[in-house]
C-alpha cells in the first residue's frame, strides 16, 4: 500500500505538470496558426486518446514525459518525411523565429508560473512555521551525527552562516548554505565564538530526508507532560507538570540532558531532584534497560508560526520558486567539479520516495512545486531534444540569419536523444543502488 501511495503521488505529480508543460507549447503554436497533429501525456503506446479539431489528444502508457507533435518541426518523432516538400503556412518551419523561440519556451514559462503559483498559494495558506535565530541564541542546538562530524557541539548557539544572520534553524541546512563556497558558521560555545567550517562536498550527506534528522536541532526546556500509568514514574510520584532539576546531582534543564544522564544509568536507579507546584522534592526512580522511566516530554518552547497578506505571499512564493532554480544550478555546476557527487541525481523511483509513503496534500503540492521549477531549469538546458536545445539553435538563427539545415536537426535530435537515454539509465541506476544498499 505504501509503495502504491508513492507511486500514486508520482504518477499525478508528474501527469499534471507534463499536461501543462505540453499544453504552453500546444497554446503558444495555435496562437500562432500552427497546426498541432498529436498532443500527448505519457508516451506511447497509447492507451486512451480522442481527435478533437486537426489535434489528437492521447494519454501514453510510459508516464514519464509527454510531446505535443507540431507540424513541419524536426522533434523526437523523428518524422521528417514532410520536410522534402515545400514549407506550408501552418508549418512550424514556416513562422518567424521569434514566434518558433515562443512556441518552444512556452512549456518552459509555464511550468515557471505553475511553480510560482503552487509555492504563493502554499505561502498564503500554511505561512511558516520554524524555531527561529533568537530562540536558538537563547536555548542552543543538539548536535547529531552529522553536526559532530563537522565540530558542531551540543549546546552551541548558532550566530550567523557565512558571515550573515539567518532566521529559522531550516536555513542552516538549506541548499544555499550547503553549496556557498568556503561556508561556515558561526558559533557561541561557552561565551567564545567559534567558526566551523562547512567542508567541501558536505552536501552530499543530506541525500534522503532521513539525512536532516542527523544535522541539528534546537535543545528544548520541558517539564513532565504526561506519566504512564504504573511506570517508574508514577511509583515514584512524579505528576503532570512536574519539573526534573537534576539527576544525580547534575543539573538538567534540557530534555536532551535528561536522555543522556538517564542512557548512563540504564537497570539503575536515579536520584531526581523535581519541582512541583513550587516545591522541591528529591526522588528515587529506577531506570530501564532503554535509559526511560515512563515519561512523556512538555516542550517548553514553541516554533515561531507566521502568517502572510498576498502580497507577502506573492514576494515570498516567487523567492522561494526561484531559489530552486538557484540552488539546482549551483549543484549542477559543482557536480562539473566533483563537489557535488553524481550518486545524487535522481529517477522516478527517487522522486517517488520524496513524495513519501503518507498522502499529504500540503507536501504533495510542495514537491510538485519543486518540481515544476527544476523540471523548467532542466527543459531550459541547451541539449538537443530539450526545448533548450531548440532554443538555443534558434537564437544562433537570429543572431547569424542563418537557420541550420534540416539535416543537421535531424541528426542532433539523435545525439540529444542519445543524450537523455544515457541520463535516464544512470539516474534509474542510482535509484536501484540506493534501493539495494538501503
């Protein structure tokens, strides 16, 4: 069931955002008296499909793209036997450059707009909810296994990154940050700054959303939520609201300093110093084999939980759309240098997983999001069966005058055809590994 929520989540994800990268080519060409002969999510063989005007519309059995076939243009069909007769008026070949660039970048925009939107509407709805810098100068990070790997401690306060003030602790894992060169932070350990350094390639840790969990977080202050019932807790008289001081005569105000002193006394017994209702009790509670005692946490903090107006939203939305495009470029060119390893690039079986196994409409339309966005940036590439190789080939057309001959579109369609087959295989390679070593 959980595999067939991810693949559900995929499979809408994409059917939406192909049909509408293929439906700003198809609009963009009619406009422009164009004739458009298929229109096409998913490729072939077909599965379902009606003819409506001089266009035939159809859903194809492999989903993980989609076509709109243009009269008198050399495209991924590769049919190119209309091509030895005469230019017609409704031919693509036959209409301006200008209107040929449009008509290629009009997936492109729209799949920019849909990203745009998605992230404006999710901005407008859900605002923002994060711990914020102050709350993380006041009360400090746990540091886990990653944090530690690049001298990051428990209970550093985090001043700023790269030199800059951040505002919720989500940026100190952000993209942006990760990929900056020579990053670091700065920090206040025990009332003395301290730089730590952001090493090279260390993004490449956080390749699951697992990953992030292992970074940082905030260290909480508590008290006693909740006691179960004939725990060790509650035989040692523990209540709701109670406050653990000390253990053993170290002091405690973090819940993360509770775990550790508990972890160190598992099958022991822990002399806690609580307050209740004001007063201050000392009490002996045995501790399990797992360092517990039958408590439930009450955090003492809460995350900042923001709203924004429309416009704040459209400003705020537009950013956060475009620093995906950002981000993927700065990871692109790294992968060039080898900071960025290729082991993160990703096929439909990663991108299902982003999706996850629960079906949650505010994350499926986040990563969707994303996706129209990165999936604009990788069209936009200057490689031949892309819409950017299109691009490309016409602004040399419009630049020189000159356009490039049939032949020669013929043939690099093939090597970008090429091209996108050997992506495909390796990014469905590394999904397969990262499926086998887990």
């Amino acid at each position: 069931m959980d595999t067939l929520i991810m693949v559900g989540q995929l499979l809408l994800g994409l059917s939406i955002l192909v049909g509408l990268h293929e439906l700003g080519h198809l609009l963009t060409a009619k406009l422009f008296g164009m004739r458009v002969e298929k229109f096409s999510i998913g490729f072939p063989p077909k599965i379902a499909g009606f003819q409506w005007g001089e266009t035939e519309y159809s859903i194809g059995a492999i989903p993980l793209g989609g076509f709109v076939k243009i009269s008198g243009m050399v495209d991924e069909s590769m049919d190119t036997a209309q091509l030895a007769s005469e230019p017609q008026p409704w031919e693509f070949r036959a209409k301006p450059a200008w209107q040929r660039l449009i008509v290629m970048l009009g997936g492109i925009i729209v799949n920019v707009i849909t990203g745009i939107i998605i992230f404006v509407v999710l901005v407008y709805n859900n605002g923002e909810t994060y711990f914020s810098r102050d709350q993380i100068l006041e009360n400090g990070i746990i540091a886990y296994e990653y944090g530690e790997s690049i001298g990051l401690k428990t209970g550093d306060k985090i001043v700023d990154v790269n030199g800059q003030p951040y505002q919720s602790i989500n940026e100190l894992s952000s993209g942006s940050v990760l990929l900056a060169e020579n990053g670091y932070y700065t920090v206040d350990r025990n009332g003395e700054q301290v730089k730590v350094e952001i090493p090279r390639g260390f993004i490449n840790t956080f390749n699951s959303e697992e990953a992030f969990a292992k970074f940082v977080s905030i260290r909480v202050p508590f008290d006693i939520l909740d006691v179960a019932p004939d725990g060790a807790a509650e035989k040692a008289g523990l209540e709701q609201g109670d406050k653990i001081l000390a253990v053993n005569g170290e002091s405690v105000h973090y819940f993360d300093e509770l775990q550790a002193a508990l972890a160190a006394l598992k099958n022991q017994e822990a002399e806690l110093v609580v307050e209740s209702n004001g007063v201050q009790d000392t009490l002996a509670v045995p501790v399990s084999a797992e360092g517990t005692i039958g408590i439930a946490a009450n955090p003492l903090i809460e995350p900042v939980r923001r709203k924004y107006g429309f416009s704040e939203a459209l400003s705020k939305g537009t950013e956060r759309a475009f620093s995906v495009v950002i981000i993927n470029a700065k990871a692109l060119g790294k992968m060039f240098t080898g900071e960025v390893s290729v082991k993160n690039v990703s096929g439909p079986i990663g991108m299902a997983k982003i999706y996850g196994d629960s079906w949650d409409w505010g994350k499926f339309w986040s990563i969707t999001g994303l996706i129209s966005m990165i999936l604009a940036f990788m069209n936009l590439l200057p490689i031949p069966a892309l819409d950017g190789g299109h691009v490309m080939f016409l602004l040399y057309e419009m630049v020189s005058g000159r356009a490039p001959s049939d032949r020669f579109l013929e043939n690099a369609q093939k090597v970008g055809m090429a091209i996108l087959l050997v992506l495909m295989v390796f990014a469905i390679g590394n999904d397969i590994l990262k499926f086998i070593t887990g």
